[in-house]
C-alpha cells in the first residue's frame, strides 16, 4: 500500500497512486541539493530574486489549474483555492523585492574602533515537512526566503496531495532554478530521519502536528540541526463588547469556516462576556445552521468536505465525546449523508475540563462558546490552552482591545479581525504551538549564518 495518493475527499474515489522514493533516488537528491547549494549561494542575489518573481508569475499564469488540484486533493472549494494561489504569489513576490534588502551587510558600531560588520549568508541544504491543508501556501512561506537566501530545499509533503506537490516543483523547474536547488521526494517517517541526520541538511522546517514536530525535533537535536515548528493552535477569539453585534458573529463565522475549520490559526474558542452570550450564541448557531456543503470544484460552493474520511470521523468523535459528558450540542455534530467526508457545522456549549473538546484542536467545522463573568476570566480561559498560536479580541474600545491581547500568551493577536496572513508579517506561535517564525523579515532570519566580520582598527 503506497502511502502517496490522491483520493478526492468529496466522492471517496482513489485517483492516482505514487510509489515512495528509493534509497537510491534518496541519496542522488541529497547530493544534488549540496551540489546546488555550492552554485546557488555564489549567485547574485538579483539573480535569485529573478528566478523567485518568475515562480509568482507561473502561480499567476495557472492558478485555475492549479487551484482545482488542491479542491480535488484536498476538499477546499476552488474559489477559495484560488485565493491561496494569489496569496502565494504574493510571498515570492515580496521576497523576490524584499530579499536583497533583508540580505544587506549590518555595520556595527563596536567599542576600540575598527569596522565589523554581520553578514547574512545560507547554511546549506534544508527539509521541508509541510501539511494538506494549504498545499502551496505552506511551501511558499518555506521555500521563498531560503531559496532567495541561497540554501536548496528538499521538500516531503503530505501523504494526500502529492499531485499538489509536483505541481509546486514544476513551477520552480520552469521558473529556472537549477537542477537539485528543490527536490519533492515522497518519504517516509523512517527517510524523514534519516535525511534530517545526514550531514549535507542543515535544519528542517515542519508544519504540522505536535506529535510529527516532537519526532522530527527530536531527531533534530540529537544531530544538533536546527529546527522550525509549525504546529497546532486553539486559538481564543474574544468578546468584549460590541457596537455591531451582527458583524461581530459574521467575522466570529469567518474566523471558523475558512478551509471547512481546518486551519492552524482559525477561531476554535469563542470567549464571550456573559452580557452578550446568549445574543452571540444565538445569532453564531443560526448562522453556522445555514452552512450547507456542496462540490468543491463548483463555483458557488463555500463549505466543501475535511480532507478525508479519517479526519472527519475524529472530528465527530470529539463532538460526540463532549455532548456524552454533558455539552450542550446548539447545532449539527454529525457526519453528512453520502460518500464524501463531510461534516455538519456544529456549535458546542457548556464545555468543561473533563471533555476532549477542552483541551483537544478541533480541526474542522466546529466551535466551542464559552461564557465568562470577567475580562480577567477571558483572558485566563484564552491563556489555560497548551497552544499559542493566535487570538482574537473584539472591543468597540481600541485601547481595551489592546490591554486584553498585550495579556495573550500567543504568537499573533488580531484586534477586531481573525486571523490573517501576509507576505509582511510575521507568523508563529509559542508554548505547544511551534518554534520560529515566518514570512516578513524574519523568514529570513532562521536557517541563516549571522557572520560577524571584524576589521580592528
């Protein structure tokens, strides 16, 4: 049984199979991406910026085809497909403008005179470990800064869009970066360690789960590479006040749905000041109650299937864990009639400590309300998480708003908005949501030698 393969989430059907790479095809892209990397760190950097615009460009010219590989990989309607691929292109755009900026020598003004300055300069080959359920936007915030930087790439993406995957490594070949600069190998878990302890990669970039991320820092550390973490979030999304209760609820609605639920930084814990629950609840379960499901490969669709039938029988595992220890189940819960892998937009209330939903990421169409007497019991509540990914605080008193998310154990905080993501901006978190951080500035600023060079006077 191959453990690469495109099975359409929204009918159930198996449509191609791929065999796992060979130890020979193994070592002949770890030597080709070394090889690269000795040519590719010695290139100009206009010369690199060129070849990242070009990959913008590619994702412009085929975002149609390639946002319908993702909808049949992956389940995520093709017009919000299209939205990842506009967001990747923007990322190799940005690096392509932004990097030799990023890249420029840093004088230092150091005590007994003299010059010195820090370098930025590539480490050499890195593995990327990337998820399903942004398929090209994942790579790009990976693969866009270190390519302009000067280190190669290999790449092992998930199990079940390996059609996504060689897509993504045929735009980098058409866009002209040299041969073994980005290998796609399918790998597994056993490849995975060994390539991260063979002594040509340099570090590994994950996103993924807590559980990959502790194997995959674990083999880290013991042959002491460095090491990015992307992993899950349960990310609070908190009700102050409001001057418009209604479009609070249609961002709180946003915040959850995007990607069928099935996001890192999406709202998953709706913490509410106890003088607008019962109006907030009513109005987000009579929203969430109007979802309904459809082709994701039709235009009009909004809310197509989770990625496959595991992930959404776990999902009703954890509801139906919650509901049988006593949560209040305001709507849906359940799987949808039909071959697909979908499931019913659910609200849960009177959530407790003892239920999975608790603790656990609920990674699709479901969300937990919870009431609070105080801004202080929110901000406890949005702090008791083990994840610290992001947050949101809704106030109609900005200066409010800001002593809430000042208080946030978490690594992003949006003010009025969900979640969102930007070629600019850093992204990351803390505690069991990852190390590191990406995109913006400090994409740059992680697999790199900051090489001190001294001239005493």
């Amino acid at each position: 049984m191959t453990a690469y393969k495109t099975v359409n989430p929204a009918t159930g059907e198996t449509e191609k199979e791929f065999p796992l790479a060979t130890k020979e095809e193994v070592e002949t892209a770890l030597a080709a991406a070394q090889q690269a990397f000795l040519e590719w760190r010695k290139a100009p950097v206009e010369e690199r910026t060129k070849v990242i615009a070009r990959v913008a460009e590619l994702y412009r010219e085929r975002e149609d085809e390639l946002a319908r590989l993702i909808a049949k990989e992956m389940g995520k309607p093709v017009v919000e497909a299209r939205g990842e691929v506009k967001l990747v292109a923007s990322i190799y755009d940005y690096y392509a403008s932004e990097g030799p900026e990023f890249l420029k020598d840093e004088p230092l003004e150091v005590k007994g005179g003299g010059d010195a300055l820090v370098r930025s300069t590539p480490i050499g080959p890195l593995l990327g470990i990337m998820p399903w359920n942004y398929p090209y936007y994942q790579v790009a915030r990976f693969a866009a800064p270190n390519l302009v930087l000067g280190n190669t790439i290999l790449l092992k993406h998930a199990g079940s869009c390996p059609q996504s995957a060689l897509a993504i490594e045929k735009i980098f070949h058409d866009a002209g970066l040299p041969k073994g600069a980005y290998t796609n190998l399918f790998l597994d878990n056993d490849q995975v360690a060994e390539i991260i302890a063979d002594s040509r990669v340099q570090g590994v970039s994950l996103t993924g789960s807590e559980r990959a991320g502790a194997a995959v820092a674990e083999v880290a550390g013991r042959n002491l590479k460095k090491y990015v973490l992307e992993l899950g979030g349960s990310d609070p999304f908190i009700v102050l006040d409001s001057d418009d209760l209604d479009a609070t609820v249609k961002a709180a609605v946003g915040g959850r749905m995007g990607n069928a639920g099935q996001a890192c930084t999406a709202s998953k814990r709706f913490i509410v000041l106890e003088d607008l629950y019962e109006p907030f609840v009513e109005k987000f379960t009579e929203r969430m109650a109007r979802i309904k499901p459809g082709d994701p490969q039709q235009e009009d669709t909004r809310f197509g299937p989770l990625s496959s039938q595991s992930a959404a029988d776990g999902l009703v595992e954890q509801i139906k864990d919650a509901v049988d220890k006593g949560a209040t189940l305001r709507t849906g819960g359940h799987k949808v009639d039909g071959p697909g892998a979908y499931v019913e937009p659910t609200v849960l209330t009177d959530v407790t400590p003892e239920m999975r939903a608790f603790s656990e990421e609920l990674f699709g169409p479901a969300a937990v309300i919870y009431k609070v007497a105080s801004v202080e019991e929110a901000i406890d509540l949005a702090n008791g998480s083990p994840y610290g990914l992001g947050g949101s605080v809704f106030s109609a008193d900005p200066a409010k708003a800001q002593d809430v998310a000042d208080q946030l154990d978490t690594g992003m905080v949006f003010i009025n908005s969900v979640a969102q993501t930007q070629a600019d901006m850093p992204f990351g978190g803390v505690k069991r949501s990852g190390v590191g951080r990406e995109l913006g500035r400090f994409g740059m600023d992680e697999f790199v030698n900051k090489k001190l060079i001294r001239t005493p006077r």
